[in-house]
C-alpha cells in the first residue's frame, strides 16, 4: 500500500471521529502552549534585564536596600531610598580609582514619565570601550546646563504626547503629585537604548537641584544657612580605572554608615536567583500539565480505537497486513500530537509575545528570544513520548482486531 493511501485512511479516520481528534490536539496545543510561553517569558525577561544593566557597571547611592537601588536607577522603578551629598559625588569624581563619575537626580516626573536630573558626560557612557556612545541624540540637541531644557528618551517621545520645541512642568513624586511652576523645554529626542531609560527625559542636573532647593527654602524659611539642605544626587554612576580599582572601591564602601556600592549585574543575578523559586514552581505545574496531556492523549486514542475494532476487523479481512494497520493507527496518533504540539508552539509564541509587548509598555524592556532547541524541548519530549505510546496503543488495537468480537 502506498504511503499516501495510509496517509489518507488516518486522515479519513481522524476526521470520522472529529470530537476525539479535536481533543487530543486541544490538550497538546494547551500544555505545549504552557511550556513553550513560560521557557519564553523567563528567557526574554532574564536577557532583558542583562541587556538593561550592561552600561551600568557600578552604582553608589544612599545605604538600603540594593534591590530597590537597582530597581530605581537601572529600570526606573519604584522610589529613590534617599539622596546622597554633593560632596560624595565629587569625591568620587577625584577618587584616582574613579575613571569617571554621572551623578544623577530623581524624584519627579511627567505623567508617569521619570524625570533624571544628570550631566552632559552620561553621554560619555559606553557599554564596551569599543561600542559607540550608550546614548545618543537622533533629533535636536543635549541640553545645555543651567536652562529649562528637556530631552526625551524615545519611548517617551513616542508616547507622551511631547515634541521638539513643546514646553512642559513636571510633578513631584513617581506618580502625578503637585507640579511645579517651572517649564522645561523639549530640544533634543535621545536614540532608542531599547532598555527602561527609554522611558526617561533627560534634564540639567542642577536645574533640578534649583527647582528643588527652592522647595525647602519655603519649608524651612526659619532655618539658617548653614542648617538648610544643601545640593544633593540620588546615585552615582561610577566607571572604575580598571577592575581590581572597583572591588577596592567596593570594599571601601562596606562599613560606609550612609552610602552603599553595587554592582548591578552581580545584584540582578541574585534577583535573578529570587524569581527562579518561582520560576521553578512553575515549572513543576508545567510539566504536571504535560503529563495529563499525554495521559488524556493515550486514552482518547485508547477509547477511539476501541470504538473501530469493527473496521480494523473489516481491513484485515480484505487483506490489509497487520504491521500496515498498526502503521495507521500509529500515523493517527502522531498526526494529532504533531498537530497540537505545532499549534501549541505559535500559541506559546504568541503569548509570550504579547506579555513582552505589555512589560514594554510598563518598563521600556524588551525582550527577545530566537529559536532554540530547548524551547522547542517540550514539544519533542511530548511528541517522542507520546508517539511511543501512540504505537504500543496501536499495537493493541491491531492485535484485538484479529479476535473475533464476543
């Protein structure tokens, strides 16, 4: 018999029984789905995360927690911890195992878009020594220091609504608070760093500090001089001499009572380490849902094939060979957890895709991952498996076809 008349046969039997057959590629599509968007989610979040830390190599800001430090200077989330002097920074900057030094200012925003208060030299950050600069101007121009003047990360360009030349007051707080009377004014639209500060706009650092300090000479009117705040920067991004020059810096910062050095990529491996007990959870759930699936597979098959004793009974008597009927019966199995596993496959791409597009929005990251072969390690699990089981349950059914029914 030719392959293309077996084809047909399972094919036509599969379509006899389309309840069955539906079911059993339901079940595949689902699990693999499962498997294939969270081995996606987990991959592209963790490359995103790496790819958003590599141009910050080390970070000094006020003593807490270096996951809220990381969080607030890298991604742009939650809330500063404090801010440290002006002093600090400019020790840093004189420090001899400083190659160079950013300092940067939080705490205000617009419409939800963060506000940095930094220098011109940010634009002096590059990821490798080789690499262009990590920020660069597409439109307009870099601020000038000591103006009202903004530029926008992209992402920022793209969605809030402001364009080159368009003035603007930003608000206190990460979240709308009270605004401020001063107008900023958009002159330059920064490159895509496809990272969370695509989500920043940009603006003199001590233009920041003035609208601030203004602030407190209000609050504290009966205060002297000398007791009044003086400037201050939430972190400093620091590039050590060389990398013996950054473990000396970080040693002199462990009993520092008031400030605190990390390194951002050992800190998000450890929060890297923090996901991953969920991650592993979820993972257990993942592969529970596999096994029911290719349970609930063997027993679809199992029941469909039972239910066609009478025509297998029927082939063989007009001749068909035995090791040709456990052939189709295997080939209609495989046909539908190939199936299932193929549409779980662009299911799991497609919502994995769209959980990237949603953390983009929130955040600026985004994550991609091309096609690996552990990715595709669930669906060739559930096809091997499941297709040695596909064939014993053929097996049985062939050989109960050649006992008369009772």
């Amino acid at each position: 018999m030719k392959s293309s008349t077996k084809l047909f046969i399972a094919s036509r039997h599969l379509r006899s029984r389309a309840f069955q057959t539906f079911s059993v590629v339901a079940v595949v599509a689902f699990s693999v789905g499962l498997a294939v968007a969270l081995f996606l989610v987990s991959q592209g979040l963790q490359l995103g995360l790496v790819h958003a830390v590599e141009p910050f190599e080390l970070i000094v800001g006020a003593k807490g927690s270096p996951y809220q430090l990381l969080l607030n200077t890298v991604f742009l989330q939650d809330a500063p911890i404090g801010n440290i002097g002006w002093e600090d920074y400019a020790e840093l900057s004189d420090d001899v195992r400083v190659g160079s030094a950013v300092p940067l200012g939080f705490g205000d925003s617009y419409r939800g878009y963060p506000i940095i208060g930094t220098v011109s030299s940010l634009l002096d950050v590059r990821v490798r020594p080789s690499d262009p600069p990590w920020l660069r101007i597409t439109q307009g121009r870099w601020f000038e220091e000591g103006r009202f003047e903004a530029v926008l990360g992209a992402q920022a360009a793209a969605r809030s609504g402001l364009r080159l030349g368009d003035g603007f007051r930003t608000s206190h707080g990460i979240v709308a608070g009270d605004e401020h009377s001063e107008e900023y004014r958009v002159v330059g639209i920064a490159e895509t760093v496809q990272g969370p500060w695509d989500r920043a706009i940009f603006v003199p650092l001590e233009i920041l500090q003035s609208v601030h300090e203004h602030e407190h000479e209000g609050e504290h009117e009966s205060e002297s001089e000398s007791e009044g705040e003086g400037k201050e920067v939430t972190t400093v991004l620091v590039h050590p001499a060389s990398y013996a020059d950054a473990y000396r810096l970080a040693v002199s910062y462990q009993n520092d009572s008031g400030k605190q050095l990390i390194f951002p990529a050992q800190t998000a491996i450890r929060l890297f380490a923090l996901i991953g007990r969920g991650e592993a959870f979820l993972s257990i759930v993942v592969y529970a849902v596999e096994a029911c699936a290719l349970l609930t597979t063997l027993l679809v098959l199992y029941w469909s094939g039972a239910a066609r004793s009478r025509e297998r009974m029927l082939l063989r008597v007009l001749g068909l060979p035995f090791k040709t009927l456990v052939f189709i019966s295997w080939l209609e199995g495989t046909i539908a957890l190939s199936t299932g596993a193929f549409l779980g496959e662009l299911l799991g791409r497609a919502g994995a895709h769209a959980a990237f597009s949603l953390l983009g929005e929130a955040t600026a990251i985004q994550p991609t991952v091309p096609l690996t072969l552990q990715e595709c390690l669930a669906p060739l699990v559930l096809l091997s498996v499941g297709s040695l089981s596909t064939l014993a349950v053929a097996w049985r059914d062939a050989r109960n076809s050649e006992e008369p029914p009772r």
